[in-house]
C-alpha cells in the first residue's frame, strides 16, 4: 500500500508537470497570425492595383485617338 505523503508528493509533481504557463505562447501566435495576414494583404493590394494601373491606361488609350 503506498503512502498518503507519497501519493500526495507524486500528484504535486504530477500537476506542476502537466500544467504549464502558456501565456507567452498566445503573443507568439498573434505576431504569427498579424503578419500572415500582412503578407496576404500586400500581396492583394499589389495585384488589385496593378489590375486597376492597366484598366486605367488602356482605357486612356482607347479615348486619345
């Protein structure tokens, strides 16, 4: 039969061990997710304003002859 001081000492490890700080992970995963999302929105903009660049020309081409 083990021991209560045992028992109890093998719990404390047990959930000092299982339960971990992740507060620093949330930040990592934000500064992760903020520049994804800066990177689809340069890409984006990059290719809607090229489209609307060659929009605009030949329809400035088409109305100065």
């Amino acid at each position: 039969m083990p021991s209560p001081v045992a028992v109890a000492r093998l719990k404390c490890l047990a959930s000092t061990r299982l339960c971990r700080d992740d507060d620093g992970q949330d930040l990592i995963e934000y500064g992760l997710l903020c520049a994804l999302i800066g990177i689809i929105a340069l890409g984006a903009v990059s290719t809607v304003g090229n489209t609307i660049n060659s929009v605009f020309w030949q329809v400035i081409a088409q109305t100065s002859y």
